[in-house]
C-alpha cells in the first residue's frame, strides 16, 4: 500500500510573482492612503445654508415618505392597484419635511443665540441645588432591619417614597 501524495493545485505556486503583487498593493494603498489625507487636510469646515437646509429636509421628508407608502403595500389585498399609496406617502413626507425645514431654520437658531445669551449659573448655586436635592431623596429614603420573633435579625427592608397625597 502507498500513499500518494499530490499537490491540489494545477500550477505551481510562484512565491516572486506573489511578493511583487503584494509589494504593488502595498505601494498603491500608501498612495491611496496620501492622497486621501492631502485631500481632506485642506478642506475647512463650511456652515450648510439655510436654503440648503431646507432643501434637504424637504428631501429626506420626500424620500421617508415614500418609503412608508411603499411598506403600506405590503398590508393590502392588492398591491398593484393602491399604488397611491405611495403618492400619499411622498406628499405627506414632503408637507413633514416643509414643517421640519422651517423649524430647522426659523426656531433652533433663536433657541441657541437665547442659550449664548442666557447668564451662566454660578457654580455655588449649582451645589446648592444639588444638595437640596440629595438631602430631599435621603428624607424619602428608609431602611431598616426586619427581627425575628427571637430578636435576631432576620433581613433588611428598603423603602423609597415616589409620591405623597
């Protein structure tokens, strides 16, 4: 009885092809790696216009939409027959993402310019309250033992007072 031992392969490996393939691979990630920082080093941070803001709120409204019109055909009888549904979803995306792009634009600018403006509270009000608040959980707070009918203790109880009337 022998054993024969064969190579599953066709061709014969070639260890000098394989290193060069490896070193061109290397030598095109480095590149790629270089141009990829150089490129985004030099790009500063640019403010979205409102109108693009806008635009886009609008968009993605559209788009949510639609894709809840599309999943609405899922739950009906006959798909290829309510296909308005995904005419309501669009056009309701697209009143949501309006609503959502004023909103953007007119009220959280005002509401951040009023937290810049606001004075800043001290930092000894700020522990004041927080030790109210700590001196006002600790009254609501009990524990106590439980005894046995011996008088040893046979466990302990913990009480916590969320609401009085």
């Amino acid at each position: 009885m022998s054993l024969k031992i064969s190579w599953p392969f066709k061709e014969k490996l070639d260890f000098e092809k394989g290193y060069e393939k490896l070193k061109m691979m290397k030598s095109k990630c480095l590149h790629f790696f270089v141009i990829f920082v150089l490129t985004f080093s030099f790009m500063s941070p640019v403010k979205a216009s409102p109108e693009r803001e806008f635009l886009m709120a609008c968009t993605y409204g559209t788009l949510a939409g639609t894709l809840v019109g599309v999943a609405s055909l899922a739950f009906t009888d006959k798909p290829g027959e309510n296909l308005r549904n995904v005419a309501r979803g669009a056009s309701l995306g697209l009143y949501l993402g309006i609503l959502l792009g004023l909103y953007v634009i007119y009220v959280v600018p005002a509401q951040l310019e009023e937290q810049n403006e606001a004075p800043a509270t001290p930092p000894d009000k700020i522990l004041e309250e927080e030790d109210s608040l700590l001196k006002g959980a600790l009254r609501r707070t009990q524990v106590f033992p439980l005894l046995g009918r011996k008088g040893e203790i046979d466990g302990w109880m913990a009480q916590y007072q969320i609401l009085s009337f």
